[in-house]
C-alpha cells in the first residue's frame, strides 16, 4: 500500500496545481483568449484538458516513481520537480490572468528548460521517469510555439 501512495500522491498534487491553475485562467479563456490572433494549428479547445489530464498522470507517476526509488539524486530531482511544477502553475497566471503573453513566453520558456532537465537527470537511472515526461515536452513545445505566436501576433 504504501509503495501505491508513492505514486497516488503526487498523482494527487498535480491534479490539484491544474486544478488551481484552471481558476486563475478560467474567465481569460472566456473573454480574452477568444480575441486573440492564434496559428492555425491551435488545437480545438476541448484539447486542453484532454492533453493535461494525461500530463498530469503522467508527471505524478514520473516524480512517484522517483521517490520510491534507492534513486541517490532523489532530493535534488524532486528539487527539479518541484520547480517545474511551480513554473507550470505561474504560467497560467502570468499568461491568462495577467493576460501578459510575453510574461508567459519567458515563464513557458524557464518552464522548457526545467522539464527538459528534468527528464534528462531522470533518464540514465530511471528510465521510465524520464521517457513519462515525453508527452509533456511534446504539448509544451506546442504551447510555447503558440505562446510565441500570439506575442508576435497580437
């Protein structure tokens, strides 16, 4: 049982940052996102929370994974972890309730960094961590695409 809390928790705690997250957001996407100039490869809106739903699983299992490893670098990857996650969090904030699209583009692009990292001090020991975090860098270099577009664009 308590090998499955390893995973289940933080499963827990990064549903409830995008949980926390979508109200900082929520009357943005409502009025303001709608106006704005997108790409044409914006995905349809019901993409969203499709896509982070899986992230989600996926990141919490990756850091769960983690933690109930011999992994000797545990402390400093959940360092890792933790920042990304709080990165994620404030781009919500910084791009929707702000309504700030360069403030988002270099939170997005910290943001980037620190999964990309991430997953790479993952990886050698931990492989499955590493390879969880993949559907997460394909939609953030999706995001930051956008992110960099509507900047421009607008």
């Amino acid at each position: 049982m308590r090998k499955f809390l390893y995973i289940l928790i933080p499963v827990i705690i990064c549903f409830l940052v995008g949980f926390t997250a979508s109200h900082f957001q929520s009357e943005s996407i409502q009025t303001w996102y709608p106006t704005l100039n997108k790409p044409a490869i914006t995905p349809p809106n019901i993409a969203f929370p499709i896509a982070w739903n899986i992230i989600y699983l996926c990141m919490g299992i990756s850091i769960g994974l983690i933690l109930k490893s011999k992994e000797r670098n545990k402390k400093f990857i959940t360092s890792l972890f933790i920042i990304q996650l709080f990165l994620n969090f404030t781009w919500s904030i910084s791009f929707f309730y702000l309504q700030n699209p360069l403030f988002g583009f270099i939170n997005i692009i910290l943001l980037d960094l620190a999964v990309l990292y991430y997953a790479l001090k993952c990886y050698p020991t931990q492989k499955v961590s590493g390879i969880l975090f993949i559907p997460y860098i394909l939609w953030l270099s999706l995001a930051t695409y956008l992110n960099a577009y509507i900047l421009i664009y607008n």
